[in-house]
C-alpha cells in the first residue's frame, strides 16, 4: 500500500514536539536526514546555481510555478498529479469553479474513491490509471526493474525538458526520513554531484531538497506487501493541450 498514514504525528522529534490545550502531540516540520540538502539552505542554493548551468533544471520552473501542496495526510498522490498536470498544460475538459478549468485534488478521483484514497492512500498501479483517466500519457517503471544507470538516464531525460515529468512513488524510511510511502515530484538533477532535486508535496513535514541519486533509487525499489514502489515518466497525451 502506497500511504502516508505515519504522516499524523507520532514519529516526530522531540525539539518539534509540543501539546496543546487538548493534551494533544503536536509536530512543527521535521528535520531533513544528514545526506539531503534543503533547497532554500546557503548550499542548496549554490547547488541550484550550478545546476542551472546545465541543461537538466528545465522542468523545475513550470513546476514551482504550479507548487501544490498536500491538503490532507493522505493526498500526496492527488497534490503531485494536480501539480505536475497543471504544469504540463493539460486541460482538465471540466469546470474547477466560476468559469475556470483547473486541476485541483477534489477533481481527480476517477479509478477509485476520494474516500477511498483519503482512508488508505494509493498504490503504484492506481496512480497511474489516476493520470490516465485525466489527459496524462503515463510510462510506469516498477523500482525494483530498474538498474541505478537507467534510472539516472530517466531522470537526466525528464530533467531535460518541461514536456514531461518524472514522478516518485518512493519509501520514506529508505531515505531515513519518518513514514512510508509518499509521491512527489522531481524538479531537477545536478550532474556532478549526482543529485536529484525532490519537490516534496508534504510540506508540512520537509521542504524542498537536494539527495543523492543513489538513495533515491534505493527508496523507489522498496516492495511492500501490497505493492510495489518506482517511478513514471509523465507528459501531456495529444487529446489533452490547453484550449482557450
């Protein structure tokens, strides 16, 4: 199962762990394991400086120009399909409110329930019939398939162009960060010291940051009991370009 149930609280550090009037744990964000990069620190920044040297940051602006984060503890499937369709331009064919088509989480459930997803998350398959059933042309890439070289062709290939995105299923506790399984998109890939720039949609919970290819591959190659992790290639089919 592809959830993020451990996302609710009892996980968290002690530094960050507080009650409120009700008695009730409380977490404030959580620090990042020692081998990520938060985007926004002084090397992360140089980091991003390098990187947009390179011709693999091209997908990251159309992304953070469509930044959407979770608005529940299990919607980071439903945040990164809004994010990353939104950003490929594909029209949703459908009213989002007044006179305005627009993706949002409350309008894509369309394999299975919004209750369905909200009680139990979803797996790797149903994600992609998710973004099938809303406009995306959709490669699926099981982890534990693919070799370290071929991933990090993926992720060179996806960071290359805004035209399509390269989405993770991954394992949490394989990055050494607190829950289990969660998506989020990749915004870019600094070449020389391999590392993949993670948009995490649980913002709550970490922000934006840099992490070594290798680990991330290692994160989506993690099979459950349930299902298995990876990632996708995703772009826009031709049936779904913008209209006026």
């Amino acid at each position: 199962m592809i959830s993020n149930k451990t996302d609710q609280g009892s996980s968290g550090s002690s530094s960050n762990c507080c009650s409120n009037d009700n008695n009730i744990e409380s977490y404030y964000k959580l620090s990042l394991p020692p081998n990520h990069i938060e985007f926004s620190s002084e090397e992360g920044k140089k980091i991003f400086r390098e990187a947009i040297q390179s011709k693999y940051m091209e997908g990251f602006f159309v992304l953070a120009e469509h930044s959407t984060p979770q608005s529940d503890l299990t919607n980071c499937s439903l945040a990164t399909l809004a994010m990353v369709l939104n950003s490929l331009k594909v029209d949703p064919k459908r009213i989002w409110k007044g006179s305005w088509r627009w993706f949002v989480e409350d309008m894509l459930p369309c394999c299975m329930t919004r209750e369905t997803i909200t009680r139990r998350g979803m797996t790797f398959k149903e994600f992609a019939c998710l973004s099938r059933c809303n406009g995306a042309s959709v490669q699926e890439f099981p982890g534990d398939h693919i070799d370290l070289d071929l991933f990090r062709e993926f992720l060179r290939d996806a960071c290359s162009t805004d035209k399509k995105h390269l989405v993770l299923c991954y394992d949490r506790k394989s990055l050494g960060q607190v829950g289990t399984g969660h998506y989020s998109p990749v915004g870019g890939y600094h070449q020389e010291r391999d590392l993949a720039l993670v948009m995490d949609v649980a913002r709550f919970k970490y922000p934006t940051y840099w992490v070594p290819v290798k680990a991330l591959w290692e994160s989506v190659r993690f099979v459950d009991g349930i299902s298995t992790r990876g990632f996708y290639i995703i772009s826009s089919s031709p049936s779904s370009s913008l209209q006026n």
